[in-house]
C-alpha cells in the first residue's frame, strides 16, 4: 500500500505553523511506541491510579516529533492496530509547547495503514525547536546528539530513560504527560534544594551533565527551570557554557533571550512572593523557580507548576456565600494569552484578599500555580475545559510593559439570527446596531437591595433583533452613554462580550458579572455593521426574536387551571411554571404561618421552623440556638378557581404577604394575641373571592410513595383589569387572524373562553425604530413610552420570569436564589413593574 | 334581568347608527356647564351630553346613558362617575367588537 507522510509536517509543528488539526491533518508514521507507566503517584495529583499512556515518535519522513497518545486511543495500540510503522492521520490533536519542547497530543487519528516500513531515515528533533534560536553553534551541536540518537541511539536513550526512572526521575517518567515529569521531577526533592540554595548547585551541575549528555530532553530543561531563581543564576551559566550548546539552547526562548531573561520579569516578580512559599512548602520539597511561560491552552490538572502570560479581560465582582461550612468570599477573573486561549481563575476567602486589589481589567499578569478544576459549565461560559483555582501559593505579577501579542478581547461574534436554535444560558458574544434603548428601571434584589436594570434592542445584518438586557452598572455608564448616542439620533455600533441568553417567550440576551460592552467600537466587523446599516440595514424589516415564540420549550406561558392536569404539567424533569388568572375560592386559615427562624445566615434569615421552648423562647434546630422572639411566615393552602376549573396552590412568605396585603406577624396578631376573629374574618373575606394573576411553579413532589403535583404561588398580583383585557383582546385579534399556534391549547370541552388566553406576542422593533427614525429627544421620548407601554399591554403574556424561583423579574440563569456563581446578576421583566418578591428563600449550595 | 329597554355600546362613530335609540357609551369630561357635559368619546370624537344633571363633583371619566339625539349628542338618562384610571381603548375595542362580529352576543 503506497502511502504518503505529510512532508514538513514536523517542521512546521516546531516553528509553530500549525498548532491543532485546524491548522493541518498530517500523516506520519509511528516510529516508536512506548508503554509509560504509571507506578508512582504523587499525591497532589488526582489522576486515576495506573493510567496508562503511549508515548510515541512520529516521523514526516525527515524528522522525529514526540507525541503522546490520549489514553482513550490505548485501545488501539492494545489492540495492535497502532504498532511501530504505523502511518497515521491526526485527525485531532495539539502541539503543545512544554516548556521548551513541542509536544503533540494525539487526541483522534485516522490508520492509513497498519505497518509499513520505515519511511526514510528521520531524525529527532522536538528539543531546542523554537523559533528565534540565536546560537547557531548551538544548533548544531543539537543536531549532532539527535543524529546520535536517531541512528540506533534511541533504544540507548530509552534505556537510559529507565535508568533515572529508577533513580532519581523515577516519578517523572511515570507522569501521565510527558510536561508533568519535566516540571514535577524537581518537586522529588533533589532539583528543590539546589533551586533554593546555591551551594549545592555545583554538584547539581554535575549531576545534570551527565544527564544532559543523554539525548534526554527534560534534562536540560529542568535546569533552565531552575535559573528562574536569581540566586542560582550565576551557577546557571556556568552550566551553559560548559555543556555545550544542549542545554544553554534550550534557554533561549523567544520570549526570554539567554539565561538573564529569567531573571527579569517572570523573576523580580517571584522574588517577594518566595519566601513564604518556602515556608509553606519546606525546604526542599520542590523546585519553587518559575517555569517557562506556557501557553493556556497547555494547563492541565497534572501540572504542579506552570507560568502563563496573560490579560485580564474581565473582573467579577467580589461576592459573599455562605453554605454549612460557614462564610466565604469569592471572585473570578478571565485571562486571554497570546495563543488566544481563555479560561477562569477564581479566587476564594484569603485569597481574595491576596489578589482582589491586584486585578485590574486590562493589565497583564505572569501568574503562576495554582490548581486547575474542571470548569463548571454552568457557570463557566469560557471555551476551557478548566479553570485555575489560586491558592496561597500562587503567584500573580503584573508585567508593566504591555505586551501587545496578547489580544485585549476576543470576539466569537454570533448573529443575532443564530441565537434562536442555542440553548439558553448560553454565553455569545453579539455585534449589532442599538435601535432603542430604555430608560433605567430598578428591581428590589431577594436580599432587599435595588438593582438597576434597562434593556435595548441590537438588531444586526441576520435581520434579526434581539433584546439585551443590561443589570447593575451597565446601566449607568454605558446605558447613559447609549442614551446619549440614541437621543442624538445616531443608532450606535454596540458589541457585547459574553451576555448570556435567556429564554422567556422568545429569546433576550442579559448581561452577566463577565460582560463587557463595547460602545462604537474600532474594528472591522463594526465597520461592516455600520455599512450595511447606511445602506440599506436602517430599513431593513427587521424581525425581533424577544418575546415572539410560543408554544415551544419550557416558558413562562399563561394557562388555565384544567391545563396543569390535561397537559400534565410539573411532570417532566423540571418544573412547569405557568400563569394564571384566578379567584381565590377557598383558603384555610387554620395554619396560615408558621413559626420561623430570624437567625440571619448569610443576608437571609435562616427561616426554619422554630419550636417553643415554654420559656418564652424559641428553639432552631438547624441553628442549634434559641431566640426570644421568632419569626411568622405564611404558609397558606388556597384553592384557586378560573372559568376551566379547580387548583390547590400553596403560598409560602412573600407570596402570602402579597395575597393577604399584611405581613404573616400582623394577621398572627389578629388573631392569636388579639383574639379579634371578626377583624380576621374581615380580611379572608377580603381576600376570597378576588381575581389574582397567579404565577404558578408545578411540579410534581412524591410524598411518602406518593406522586402528587404540587403548586406554589411564587408571585401574586390582584388582576389588573385593564392590561388583562388589552390581553384578551390580543388574543382574539390572534385567534381571528388565524395565529391559534400562539395559544395554548386547550381541551375543547374545557372551555370556549380559554380560546381568550394566549402568549401576546410583540414585534415592535421596527415601529420602535420608526418612532426614532422622526429623531431626536423627543421623539425618542416616544419610543420611550412605546417600550413602556408596550410592556404593559402584556404583562401577563411577556412576563420575565425566573425558572429557579419562580418570581418574576429575572430569569433563572441570574435567578438570586442560585446564586452560588460569582458573576449572577439580578434580572428583572419590565421596567420598574415586578419587583423582587417570589419564592421563600432556598438555600444556595454553592461555594 | 331587564331587557325590555337595552343599551347598546357605542364609541363616538357609533353613535349615528343608534339616533332614536338607547345607548350607553363613556367619555371623557372636557367641560361642563349648565346641566350639559362636553366630553371626548373613547375614538376621539366630541360629545355633548344634555338633559341630566352631571355628578358632582365630575372625574375623568363619565358613562352615559340615554337616548342618542344625534351624531354627536346625548340625551342623558343616567350619569354615572367612571374614575379617572379608565382604560378608553379597551372601551373602544368593545364598542366595536359589540357592534361588528360579536353583535349576536349583545342586546
């Protein structure tokens, strides 16, 4: 069978040119192939015991490039199907810059053929292979080992591999990774003291001469670790000179030229933040000089010790949790670096005081250690499997020169037309034109603050617009500096970094702790956008994808109650949540509250039911304390009523406050302390018999073996008469045009009436940018209103709503109640109309 | 329930359908004196409203019931105060929906 390696392939992974399958899909044959071990665990890695991994050289023909294979592909060389003379196809895989060494990690490959002999006669290189070397001396003294090795030298080296795998490097051939053994072996305990002192740096020398005379790559490379520490760096040179070209190449990295540039920035940086961590560690526990700057793209969780050169891209706000371990603080950042990788840091308690202040959006960091987690997807929208959690040990140093190779964003623009078929809760990044933009509203937080909020509609050349949602501080600077653009008449270029998609009857963009706006920006794609708008994207229909669709997916939908059992809703995996307009018909008053904790935990009172003691105090078992005086919360059992039928429906604390119009304390009184049972009957008459507009979470509970679907009120409002009809109206206006898709379906022998309730749906956006199209304050005040009273002709049919809590105002994904993610922000539906309110309090399990 | 003399709802372009007969539509005051009410109607037209003698004080808004005189007037049988958060395009919208497709549900 002919085949054909991909010629230069393996220069070109050296230089760099190509960097994943993206870049090329070479095939190379498999020259050698070695089973690694792993005999020997370190303790600070989590990695599975005895995990396997096949090491392996590739050859284009001419050259030798070391690689590893992922261990899900070990079955194929268990299998046979991957041996020596393989020819292979990567089909998926990364060039890894390891320290000084490119690696390739083969994660899928295609056989092109299963043996085959030897094609050419490759030699090795993959060691001193980066770009910029200055010594040519060097070079050649490089290749001359390499040759050694590649004629029949290898099988020595390999020997000579297993031999310092025994001794001294025993664990480091062991690692998983080829990166680990190199970084970690220091950590044995033999390079950890001479890196802290420099007297035993000399024997050291030795010792590493021997090695480094082996083709044996880690070799020198350790050492050029070690002359991160300014106190070794005279040995260091020493070390150079006298091994010849081998090991002082590898020191001259592009970005650090010769043995001094690690004693510079990475370095003077290093400098203070040592000591402790020699304190912490103990001396000679490890090797606690910076390594190399590696790219993010190469952190993994079996490093211990890794540099990256990064820009901070996007500060989270410091926030507070407490869950049964106590309280804590926590914040996050995201980094960018020069290969355009990306991922999180976050920072917890002491820490975060450590770097809090350090952190400033735009700056670039050489940070250092720290322990790499999965990323947790759902609060971690950033294209890394991982996030670096920083401990005290870390090192974070701020490089002054700015170093222009590290990108201050990165853009992954979507259109706006695309956001209708991704999931919610998914992170984008939009550029678009900004038609309309809203005056600032304010929502009342779970926790009793205010939180501003105000929204505006981006449209873009898909033809789709969409709402974006701004919360906190968007709103001032940036919402008033779009206000201002569109007040002035010109419809500004807006791109939003990482807003995060929400779904409420159609789709509408939010912003998250981690975005960014960017107001008229600078480049190209905003150009295009400003084109397209002058020429013909200004008239352009324009279709929003906020608040139109209904009838699909898990939304906030108005039903009717025989709904809830004929479309069995609360039966799927989540909750239903649902609004109605009801009467109450009957309410138990009985047990309307109960007895509650006021303890507060965290900014919430801790609200579990408390028991008497006799004594005139009251007992928590869950904060194992007692208090005089305890707190009354609702826990009312009604019975709501529409024109299709019946429902039970519980309302716990703020709910309840919202039905009854008093506090749970108050009606306790009236009853309990004042015995006044004619006031009491007063107010449930009052209350009985009244329409409410009933926001409902279903969901089916199972009680001691039973299924059983359960509703919650999580928002009550006495029924607005006026909107409710503007509602109706709609919906017959739909129902005549034919539209019935947009109403939910209901049994015919329910009712004809239900035929009334639909989704309202609003397409606006264009009329919106038609008012402003007139110009100029006023007439934007027009569209001002338009906004506003378009939303109030549906509050019941667009109401922005929180799948967690089920209150209205934000949706799940910024829901306060699970709020265990740094970056959450409070979201709310219109402006100013549904303020906080909702649930009883859940307990956030979080950090 | 009295059917015997039914009221049909009308909004000012309505009201030439009914001269003759009993109407009942709600306007918005704009003056009044002398027994008689100048009002808008929900679709925006002038209604002079005569015969009754108006609430006092008077609110916004002001159903009317009587006798439709002419396109435009009144003879008012009952004045009824209507607050002054009524909605009048929800009015109109039943006025025209009570006079059009859905006729048959009213008297």
């Amino acid at each position: 069978m002919e085949v054909n390696l991909t010629a230069g392939a393996i220069t070109k992974m050296m230089n760099g040119e190509i960097a994943s399958e993206k870049d090329m899909t070479p095939v190379l044959q498999v020259t050698e192939l070695k089973l690694i071990q792993t005999k020997i665990q370190k303790p600070q890695q989590n990695q599975e015991p005895n995990k396997d991994r096949y090491k392996l050289l590739l050859s284009d023909g001419v050259l030798l490039q070391q690689g590893m294979l992922n261990t899900s592909l070990n079955g194929l060389v268990e299998e046979g199907i991957i041996q020596l003379g393989s020819v292979i196809k990567l089909t998926q895989y990364v060039c890894s810059l390891i320290q000084t060494r490119r690696f390739v990690i083969v994660m899928q490959l295609e056989v092109i053929a299963d043996i085959c002999d030897i094609i050419g006669i490759p030699g090795q290189v993959g060691k001193s292979n980066e770009p910029g070397q200055s010594s040519i001396n060097q070079q050649h003294g490089e290749a001359g080992s390499v040759n050694t090795q590649s004629i029949g030298g290898f099988e020595q080296q390999e020997a000579r591999r297993s031999e310092l795998n025994g001794g001294r490097f025993g664990v480091s051939a062991d690692l998983p990774q080829p990166q680990v053994g190199g970084q970690n072996n220091p950590d044995t305990g033999r390079y950890g003291v001479s890196a802290n002192s420099p007297q035993p740096q000399v024997p050291d020398v030795g010792r590493y001469g021997v090695t480094a005379s082996s083709p044996q790559p880690q070799v020198s490379q350790r050492f050029g670790t070690g002359s991160g520490i300014p106190e070794t760096a005279p040995s260091t040179r020493p070390y150079v000179s006298s091994n010849a070209g081998y090991g002082g190449s590898r020191q001259e990295q592009p970005r650090a030229p010769v043995t001094n540039a690690y004693s510079r920035p990475v370095q003077s940086g290093y400098q203070p933040q040592q000591p402790p961590m020699y304190v912490n560690r103990g001396p000679g526990a490890r090797n606690e000089a910076p390594p190399r700057i590696i790219p993010i793209a190469a952190l993994n969780p079996y490093q211990g010790r890794w540099t990256i050169k990064v820009r901070v891209t996007s500060k989270g706000e410091l926030r507070r949790f407490s869950n049964t371990r106590g309280e804590g603080k926590v914040f996050s950042f995201d980094l960018l670096d020069a290969d355009g990788g990306e991922i999180r840091v976050t920072c917890f308690n002491d820490v975060v005081d450590q770097f809090f202040d350090l952190i400033v959006v735009g700056n670039v960091y050489l940070i250092s250690r720290g322990s790499l987690k999965p990323a947790r997807k759902d609060y971690n929208h950033l294209p890394n499997d991982y996030e670096i959690h920083l401990d005290s040990a870390s090192t974070i140093q701020q490089c002054y020169d700015d170093d222009a190779a590290i990108p201050r964003n990165q853009f992954h623009f979507r259109n706006i037309g695309d956001i209708e078929n991704m999931e919610s809760n998914s992170v984008i990044d939009l550029i678009g034109i900004v038609s309309s933009i809203s005056p600032t509203g304010t929502v009342i937080r779970k926790n009793g603050s205010e939180v501003g909020k105000r929204a505006l509609q981006l449209k873009d050349m898909s033809g789709r617009s969409v709402e974006v949602t701004m919360w906190g501080d968007f709103c001032k600077a940036e919402g008033q500096k779009l206000q201002d653009l569109c007040d002035s008449g010109v419809f500004p270029v807006l791109a939003v970094k990482a807003g995060r998609i929400g779904e409420f009857n159609g789709k509408q963009v939010s912003t998250i702790g981690s975005s960014q706006f960017f107001i008229e920006p600078d480049f190209p794609e905003a150009r295009q956008l400003r084109n397209w708008y002058e020429r013909e994207g200004r008239n352009a229909p324009c279709i929003s994808i906020s608040r139109e669709f209904s009838g699909v997916g898990r939304q906030d939908v108005r039903k009717v109650i025989t709904q809830i059992k004929d479309e069995k809703l609360g039966t799927s995996e989540k909750p239903d949540w649902i609004t109605v307009t009801a009467t109450i018909s009957f309410m138990k008053v009985d047990n309307f509250c109960y007895t509650a904790c006021p303890i507060m935990n965290g900014d919430r009172p801790c609200s579990k039911k408390v028991t008497n003691n006799g004594d005139g105090t009251w007992r928590c078992e869950k904060c194992d304390r007692c208090v005089d005086e305890c707190d009354y919360r609702y826990i009312l059992q009604i019975q709501l009523q529409d024109h299709t039928g019946l429902t039970w429906a519980t309302a716990f604390q703020e709910a309840g406050e919202e039905i009854m119009g008093m506090s749970a304390k108050d009606l306790y009184y009236v009853k309990y302390e004042h015995h006044d049972d004619e006031k009491f009957e007063d107010i449930i008459r009052s209350v009985t018999f009244t329409k409410y507009t009933f926001k409902l979470k279903i969901k089916e509970e199972t009680y001691s073996d039973e299924q059983r679907v359960k509703a919650t009120v999580v928002k009550a409002e006495k029924l607005n008469y006026s909107s409710n009809t503007r509602f109706m109206l709609e919906a017959m206006d739909k129902l005549r045009k034919g539209d019935a898709s947009s109403l939910p379906t209901v049994k015919p022998e329910s009712s004809n009436y239900s035929s009334g309730i639909g989704t309202s749906g609003a397409r606006e956006t264009t009329s919106v940018d038609t008012h402003r199209e007139f110009g100029l304050p006023a007439a934007n005040q027009v569209s001002q209103y338009g906004n506003q009273y378009s939303s109030n002709s549906r509050p019941l049919g667009g109401i922005t709503s929180c799948n967690a809590c089920g209150s209205n105002g934000h949706v799940s994904a910024n829901c306060p109640s699970v709020m265990s993610e740094p970056q959450g922000q409070y979201m709310s539906g219109t402006p100013g109309r549904y303020t906080g309110g909702g649930m009883p309090r859940q307990h956030v399990g979080g950090y | 329930m009295d059917t015997s003399s039914p009221s049909a709802f009308v909004n000012g372009a309505l009201l030439r359908r009914y001269i003759g007969q009993k109407v009942r539509t709600v306007v918005q005051v704009i003056g009044s004196d002398n027994g008689s009410v100048v009002g808008k109607s929900t679709d925006d037209l002038q209604i002079v409203v005569r015969g009754s003698s108006p609430p006092s004080p008077l609110t916004t808004y002001l159903e009317v019931i009587g006798i439709a005189e002419s396109e435009n007037a009144i003879r008012a049988e009952t004045l009824t105060n209507f607050g002054n958060t009524f909605d009048p395009q929800n009015y109109n919208e039943l006025c025209k929906l009570a006079n059009g497709e859905f006729k048959h549900l009213f008297i």
